[in-house]
C-alpha cells in the first residue's frame, strides 16, 4: 500500500524542494550572521552604529527563501497526508513524523510572522533561517 506511486512521489518532490528552499535560506543565513559578527559597522551619524550593508540585501533573500520554503513545506505536508490516507486510509493520525511535518511549518511560519508584523529584524530573521533548519534536522534526522 505505501507503494502508491503517484502521491508518493509527488509528495517527496515538494518535500525535497522545501528542503532545498530551506537549505538557502540556512546558508544566507549562515552568511548574514558571519557578516554581523565579522563586518564592518557603520556610523549612523546620531552616535550610533549600523549593521553591515550586506546584512540588509541577504535579509530579503532570506525572507523569500523563507517564503518558498513555507510554501512548499505546506503542499509537501498536506499531500504526505493525502498519501497516507490512501495508504493506511487516514489522512493525519498524530504519530512523531507528521507531529514534526507541522513543528517545522509552524516554525517557519512564527518566523515569517515575527518578520511581516515587525517584531524580527534582519539579526532575528537570519537566526531564525538557521533555527527553521535545525527543526527541519530534527524532523528529518531525530524522527
């Protein structure tokens, strides 16, 4: 029964695909947090000081990334249900891996959420890329 070939591999494909998306935003993220540790800041002329130019640029490339990922992480999740209830004959029954298939969205989503009403600046969107990837690697590696 889990052999359903055609729901079986349009769900892995979208799945994978959000993991690549993922995965991009992962290393963007990666990289703004090298450039907010390692570059170099700038005078706001009030006496303060401004992060790296290339942190502003990397955060909209994350936040898309980030968007995309979303995007397909919930396709991938609600056809992984459509192939479980053609396999087993329910669509979500709660055990450890579709449990982590909603975390990883919803991690996600609080992070794009956080961004879209102001509360996450760019500092807090590429930890949050870097933080989306490790609940992804939980749900891959610890589940």
């Amino acid at each position: 029964m889990l052999r359903d070939n055609f729901w079986l591999t349009i769900h892995v494909l979208t799945i994978v695909s959000s993991y690549a998306a993922g995965a991009l935003a992962w290393g963007l993220g990666i990289l703004s947090l090298g450039h907010y540790l390692l570059g170099r800041y700038r005078d706001d002329g009030r006496g303060g000081r401004l992060a790296p130019e290339a942190c502003t640029s990397l955060a909209g490339f994350i936040y898309k990334a980030m968007q995309v990922a979303v995007l397909l992480l919930a396709a991938g999740t609600i056809l992984g249900g459509l192939w479980a209830d053609v396999s087993w004959g329910r669509f979500w029954g709660w055990d450890p891996k579709e449990v982590w298939a909603l975390v990883s969205l919803l991690a996600y989503l609080v992070v794009l959420h956080g961004r879209y009403a102001g509360w996450i600046d760019n500092f807090g969107l590429a930890a949050g890329s870097v933080l989306g990837a490790a609940v992804i690697g939980m749900s891959w590696y610890g589940v």
